[in-house]
C-alpha cells in the first residue's frame, strides 16, 4: 500500500505550547516527512489572537476563529489541541472525534477528568486520540504504560511530574530558605505562575497522575479521588531535619497497587536522600515504576516547556500519520478493563511518618506523647530533640514512627495537640522507604 | 476486524533468558491475552537438551531439536530467538523472515553484526523483526528511538550498558579495592562469566552501542567501526584522583554526532560526579540521550537478567500479535535513510585527558612534560603532584588537559614515555563534560 503524500494539521491554540509544536512542524519537515512516511501539511489554525501569524510566519489564510471551519475541512485528518484548560477544550476534542478525525492533545486537566468518556468516543468511531504529552512533557510516559511494560503487572508508581514544586523544594534544600521566599524568586524567573496554586497545591500533579494510575493499573482513576497536599507548609528546619535522619522531602505522586484497591496520592514525602528521585533537582520531571517482570525502572527528562512538549506532540502525530499510511488503527484506545479495584481512601493508607512539635520543656512530655500515640498502635522508630529556646523554654521534637495507619495518625495528632504541654503541632509528613 | 483466538510462538533455546521467557508465557495468561487481544500459544519449543521440559512443567510433546519442525510449523506465527551467539541464530533469524514469521530476538551480537541485513530480509517479506531486549534489558530504548523520540534529530547517547563492568567499578570506587580483586568477587557472585572478556573488554558494550546509533543517527554502525576499550588497566589510585577532582569513573558507550561524521566509542570515563550517570551503581543500566527537541532524558533500570530480559521479549511478542490483529504492519522494518554521515576514526575525536604518571623526582620535569605537550597542542588545565616516596624517589603526577585531539594526545604519550625522567605512563582516562 501506497503512504499518502500528505497528511493535514489542525492546531487549535497558538499558546506558549502550540507556537513551540507549530514551529516544529515547519521548522523541520525532512525529518518529520522522513518519520511519518508523509508530508504533515499545517492546514487550520484555531486561535482567537489573529495577529500571531505574523511572528511565526504562518500563512494568514490558515488561521480561523472558527472551531468548524478547522473541524469541518476536509483535508485536516489529525486535530492537535493545545488551547488548555477543561471547556471548550473537552468539546472540541469530542467533536473531532465524532467527525473521524483523529485527536493529540497535551490536556493533562481534560484528559484526567473524561479520560474514559473520550477513549470510548475515540473507539465508537474507529479513530486514535494521544496524549503523550499531557503528563511528564517530552518523557514518553504514556508509552511506557500502553506500549512498551505491557508485558507487566504494575505494582507502584513514585513520579516528580510537577517541575514547579520540584524547583521550590531543590532550593529550599539547598539554600535554606522558606517557601514563600523561593516561590516569589521563581514567579519571578518564570518557574512558578502568578496564580501558582494548581501547581503548589499539588493539584496538576494529581491530574497527571490520575492518568498514569488509570493506564498503569486498568482502574479508572478519577482526579477527585487523589488525595493531594502542597508543599506551602514546608519548613526550612523540616530539611535541616530530613538531612539529619538521611532524607530528602520531594513533592511525589504516588500510586499502588495494594490486593484489590489502588493508592493514588499526591504529597509531599521523605524519600531516602541515596535515592535516585532525591537526586532529581530543579524542574526536572523523573517516574520511578516497579513491574512484576521489569523490576524498576526510572525515566528523567524535562517535564514542561514548548520544545520538550512539542517532542511527544508531534511523536503523537506521526505515530497516527504512520498508522494512517499503514491503515492500521493503534490499540490505545483500549479501555479500562473490570480489574475490580478500587481507590483506597486517604485515611486507609499505611506509611511511616515525620511529626514535628514544639513542647514546653518539662519532665514527662515525651513520655505523654509515646502514650497517644502507643494508644492507636503508633510506634516510634527515633526522636529528635534539640535545646531548649532558653527565653521561651519551648523545645522541639521531632519524632519519627514506623509503619502507621493514616486515620489512625490524623486522631493522635489531633489529641496530641490538645495535651497541655504541647504548644504547636508544626508538622508532619508521609516516609517512603 | 476480529481477533485471532490464539497466536502461536516457537521459541528457540531454553537457557536463562528462554526459561525466564517461557515461565511468562506460561504463568501470566490473563494479562498477556488481554493485552495482546488473543492467547499467546508456545507451539514448539527448540532446545538441544530435552529434559529441560521438566523443571519447566512444559508439555514434552513440543519440544524439539529440529529447527524445520520450528519453523515450519503452520501455527508458529512469531519465532522468539534466544539462543544467543552469532551462528546458527543468525541462519534461524534469517530463514525464520523468509517464510514469513514475525521475529524477536534479544541477540545483541546478531543485530549488531547483520542489522541492515536482517531488516531487509524482514522488509521484503512483509514481517516484522523486533529486538528490544537486545539493548538494555528490561529499559525500553529500542522504541524510544524507533518511537517515541521520533519527532527529534538525536545527537547525543552516553550509555552505561553493561552491567557486569559497573558492578566492578562500583565497588572499586566505593571500597578502595583493585580490578582483579572485584573481577574475582564478581565471578564469585555470578556477575561476571568464568570468561570475562567479552563484558570487560568493552565488546558486549560495543555491539550494544552500534545498535542504539544505528537506529538514533540512521547510519549503518558497524561493531567493528566501533573503539572499545574495557576497564582492566583502571587501578584503585585512578578513583582516588577522580574523586579528588570531583569525576566518578564509568565505562560509558558514546555516540554522537559531529557535523557529517558520527562518534561511536566505548571506553572508560571520568564524568563529573554530580552528574546522574555517575550515580548509577552496580549492575543498574542507563542511557542518556538529547535530542534537539526532547533536551535530555535518561533511562534507568535492570540491563540483564531473565526477568527484565522477559519483559522486553514479551513486549514485543504482544507488540506483534496487536498488529496481527489489527492486520497491520510496525514501521519498525524502516532501514538507514542515506545520512551521508560516516564513523568518525577514533584518532579523530577530541575530549579532554587524564594522565597519570611516574617520574624521577628532579627539578624540571614538569617543565619537559608540558613542552612535549604543548608542541601537540595540548594544553593542560590542572595539574596534581604528590609527595614522592622517599624510598625509590619516584613522583606521581596527574595531569588533567583541555580538550585535544586523540592523534596529538597518542603522540605526545608516546614521546612523554621516551623522556629518561618519566619512567612509566601508568594511565589515561577520556573525559566528558
């Protein structure tokens, strides 16, 4: 069979993104034309800012504020949506599908929340919709799950996909410096939006790992059921600590298998300081996988920005172009398959914990303290407690535990706090081994 | 399109990598039919030693020792070599494409040696050949060439690819020990063959290493264009100048390219020790690429070993039985587009140098070193002398060098070796930045 000469684009969004993916796709079309076995011809521009044409010389007569006039042409065969954001994003991409054209997007947000929704429609009407780029940036994590450890059982995942906490945290770490300061240095440089709070708050993380938990483990998981926590209540002395006892703190996405449910959460964690995922600093992204056969595997590399973004974009349209001039339809659209699991609550995990408290230097309080916790099966594994503050005669204790349940935990501080002689519970924070 | 109910494999040779594979087929049915769409079925099974069939709990009935009952076999739709070494797998492979059976190999000898060949063979018979296992073990790379990173022109790979040489330097570096002494632990502990020389003369590396350029730069990479140099000549005092200078000592498989040429080299090398690469340890494999696109991405994980190995066979056994069912066919057989680009001649490459060397303790020597060097234009960038041994007035002086041409450095240590005062050039090391 004969490969088409050409294969058309729609490009909905000429964003920071969709500049990066539009100036690849008419930056380089040896390679492109080589790899996809036909020309990717740039045929329908969706975006509201006409002027945009200009500073990437793109043709004019290709732009349109029309979504009909891109989804209804009939030479664009791929509709690449990188306008972000749920609505209208979530109806085009539908629409598109609908009408038999096939679909990349880098929509982590719509792609989390109607992942099973848009693989069905994608499927009713025999079309391929990839989304390589809507977790981890230019690391092809999407095609690590659905490709490549498809031979595997997937026990757990541990992934740094957040490059903007992942920022913060490596310098609090090495600089000593409290949140607040880092975050306004990286709004500042650009790392961290004015309004950073989805990422902070660990909220792009939970919809990223929303998706890799759904493919990784055949259950559909659902961004409302990641519990997540951000990483604004972070110390300068909770890493001085975490130092001391061996540790690194990094904002993780966690997922496991566990019998028959799935753990999905997002937060910050303690992770052995010789670990590899300690190591990755700055806004590198990093996956940590165990498999049944694999064993672990680690995947590194740039997790945002238009150029490492645009590498699993257009490797998504090609894979779609070379599927089209094989006439073959990929298996991505495979859906959830009955697994029976379901998402664990919060309050039913189990893992070690770092508690830190600050407690009025007096005889017994540690002992007080032991009893709570001893009371809802909480052992210690080690104490830290520092010199008194003389003028305040307020200490601190740091306390580390073994294996703990969290509901269990959640009652002992709460009791913890009410004990007299306990000032402030300052903080506490999740151990993984 | 339906599914196949069932597709046949014939699997040649039950040694450690066949058993580990047959065990997966045989013991996760529901995942791998799922996955594939259709059950995959060992039909025949070719092994010299029938009693093998017991301690597998494999039906005697379809073993045997005849390659033509293998091959043809109407129900054997993919044959899966295991067999390792050059011949007959090669002669296997090869008939195996001609009647029109799908291959998997994880022979990194025979796709090394006869790539081009075998692709070709596997293109004009409409099947496809697959080999991810053949570099890497468990690590997806094959396909993250072939697949993911498609969009990009790669121009850099530095790969720790061989598990048995990191394990030895690893303890070298951490326990201060030398290179026959962790050899023999190692032989002890079954990480190194009674044979050891295809792992530490860099030769299991290189056939590794022409397979990744091949496919990363699409120009036919040659073993034997490939430099390979092992880790025997590296002695405890060398990792106790690298970390004095802030390297780690790795054995790294270059690839890059370099205007119209391509880099292809494997050799010991001092990396920076903060780099990621320089804290893969033990028998852990990784590869770093960069592509113009994707920036850096590393891949980390299990290179050898039965289950790991299994995960890549059995990967890519499903990979083919999902094209059989969708009645298409990968891309996979696409061969080197005419790059022009030619293996670079090792005396061609320029790095940067560690020397280190014996001399007589006496005023200007130093001075004569640098001469020699400087005529080469070599230009040297720090510089370590230690205090000599009293007994044999001897001096060790280290030298580290800007970047120089291989030719000039290979002369200027032949000429330092003919000056009376320097009695021995006892090492050098490339470097990479």
């Amino acid at each position: 069979m004969a490969a088409r000469e050409s294969i058309g684009i729609g490009l909905m969004g000429l964003g920071v993104i969709g500049s990066g993916v539009a100036k690849v796709l008419m930056g380089k079309p040896d390679t492109l034309t080589r790899e996809a076995g036909s020309n990717l011809v740039l045929r329908k521009l969706l975006e509201k800012d006409l002027s945009k044409h200009g500073s990437l010389g793109i043709e004019r007569g290709i732009f349109t504020t029309e979504f009909e006039e891109l989804v209804g042409h009939p030479e664009v065969d791929i509709v690449v949506e990188l306008m972000g954001g749920e609505h209208p994003a979530l109806e085009y991409i539908k629409e598109a599908l609908t009408r038999g054209k096939h679909v990349v997007t880098a929509n982590k947000e719509v792609m989390s929340k109607h992942w099973s929704e848009l693989l069905t429609v994608a499927r009713d009407h025999k079309v391929t919709l990839r989304y390589e780029a809507s977790v981890g940036g230019g690391i092809p994590v999407i095609a690590l799950f659905q490709e490549d450890l498809v031979a595997n059982d997937i026990s757990a995942i541990y992934a740094i996909v957040n490059g903007t906490t992942n920022y913060i945290l490596t310098r609090m770490a090495k600089e000593g410096l409290d949140f607040s300061v880092v975050l306004k240095k990286a709004q500042e440089l650009g790392y961290a939006e004015a309004d950073p709070a989805n990422d902070i708050e660990g909220v792009d993380a939970a919809y990223k790992l929303a998706i890799l938990a759904t493919i990784a483990f055949g259950t559909e998981v659902r961004p409302e059921n990641v519990y997540h926590e951000g990483i604004s209540r972070l110390q300068a002395r909770d890493f001085r600590y975490a130092r001391e006892l061996g540790y690194a703190i990094k904002l993780l996405a966690i997922a496991k298998r566990v019998e028959d449910s799935v753990e999905a959460r997002v937060h910050p964690v303690f992770i052995p300081e010789d670990s590899l995922l300690a190591k990755i600093d700055g806004v590198y992204n990093a996956i940590h996988v165990e498999g049944d056969l694999v064993g672990k595997v680690i995947f590194y590399g740039e997790g945002a920005g238009p150029r490492a973004t645009s590498s699993a974009v257009v490797s998504d349209i090609i894979k779609i172009a070379q599927d089209i001039n094989h006439e073959a339809r990929s298996v991505l659209y495979r859906l959830p398959f009955a697994s029976g699991r379901t998402v664990k609550p919060m309050v039913d995990i189990e893992t070690r914990y770092y508690m830190r408290m600050s407690v009025a230097d007096q005889a017994g309080v540690l002992a007080q303290i032991s009893r709570i916790l001893g009371d809802h099966d909480i052992s210690i594994s080690s104490v830290i407690q520092k010199e008194t503050d003389p003028s305040t005669q307020i200490a601190e204790i740091v306390i580390m535990t073994h294996p703990a349940k969290e509901q269990a935990v959640q009652q002992a501080l709460k009791e913890t706090e009410r004990v007299a002689v306990v000032k402030e519970i300052s903080n506490f924070v999740r151990v993984e081994a």
